[in-house]
C-alpha cells in the first residue's frame, strides 16, 4: 500500500497522538497540526522521526489524507478554518458529540451527526469519512495490541475502502458501515462504552464484529 502523508489536525491531544504513535509505528509519515506552532512543534519532539508539527492550517494543505482528532467543542472552527486547504482531500473525522460532564449519556446533534457537521461546512469538494470513535486514546498511546474493531462511515465506498486499508495496516480491523448518516450511531456508541466502562470496571471496551465465516 502506498503510504501517504497523513496529518492530524488538532494532533497534539491524547488521540492525536496516540493515532500518531501507530501511523509511525506502521511506516508513515505524519505531521502534527494544532492551533499554536508551539504546542505543536513540542509534539514533533516528543514523537520524533518522521514527524513535523505545523499550525492546523499549514498541516491541511501539506497532508494528502487528513485526520481530525479534537474535542466536539473545536470541530466546527477547525473545519471552517481549514475548509479551503482541505478540497479535494479525504478528510477522515474522529468527532463524538460528547457533552460534559455527561459524556457517559448519548446526546447527538441537530444535525444528526458531527460527521455530518463536516461534510455540511466542506460540502462536495471534500471527502468525509467517520472513523475511529470508538477505540481509546489511551490504548492507541500505548504498545498494547487493539482488540477493536473500526466501523467506517461515508457516502461513496471508495473513499470508506481507503480509509478501512489505513486501519487494517495499523493492526485494527476495518468495517464498511455505510453512509455518512450512519455515523450517528456509531458516535452515539461512545457514550455507551463510556457508560460500560463505568458500570463494569473495564478499562478500555470495545466494538468487535461477529459472525465472520471461518
């Protein structure tokens, strides 16, 4: 597979980083984008070889894929901020809804979806795809293997099939799981995690499809 250059937009945070650490692990190259150049030059040091750290900006017009991985709160105005260096680009959204302190109870947007909100603000020039809700940043940090599965939303099955070929070579497994509107439900299922985790003392709960013939 050829392995493009992948920057993370809001990269400097727990799952910005933690995506980091298995995209280099796996051979890419990543640069790490966030909204001072200091914050995100310090990441650059801290996850070292092959990565470069830019403002958010200056990392959507160099990536050819693009990750972002921030808090609902910032999604809007980093995606309105970075609309033009974005067009023409698959644009991969890791955005759950989560309203603190409540972030164990499922509560979506009008819009149905913070997918949706992209591809809204975006519109046709960029391809928007949903990954990556549901697997935690604090696994992805560490060295320990991701027994989770990724579900994989988007309008075209072309642009869901590059995304699920990015997961499978950071040792998850993809799943196509249909239109963008689709997301909803799997962004809604972070909260249930958080919910299981809670109740249950696990650490880090998952989604893994069954039913795969043998």
């Amino acid at each position: 597979m050829n392995k493009k250059l992948i920057s993370l937009l809001g990269g400097t945070g727990d799952l910005g980083t933690g995506l980091a650490n298995r995209l280099l692990k796996a051979g890419y190259k990543v640069i790490i984008g966030s909204r001072t150049l200091e914050k995100a030059q310090h990441a650059e040091r801290s996850l070292g070889k092959n990565t470069k750290g830019l403002l958010n900006k200056d990392a959507a017009l160099q990536g050819e894929i693009i990750i972002l991985t921030v808090p609902f709160a910032h999604q809007r105005g980093i995606v309105e901020e970075c609309k033009t260096e974005l067009k023409g680009k698959l644009f991969i959204d890791t955005t759950v809804p989560l309203m603190p302190p409540k972030v164990a109870t499922v509560q979506l947007p009008s819009e149905g979806s913070a997918a949706e909100i992209a591809q809204n603000i975006l519109g046709d020039d960029v391809r928007v795809v949903s990954a990556f809700q549901n697997i935690s940043a604090e696994l992805l940090q560490s060295d320990k293997e991701i027994d989770c599965d990724v579900l994989v939303c988007g309008n075209k099955k072309e642009w869901r099939q590059e995304v699920i070929d990015l997961v499978n070579t950071l040792g998850m497994k993809g799943w196509h799981a249909g239109m963008l509107p689709n997301s909803a439900a799997v962004e809604a299922m972070t909260s249930v995690l958080i919910s299981i985790n809670k109740h249950h003392a696990i650490s880090h709960s998952g989604i893994k499809v069954t039913g795969l013939k043998k």
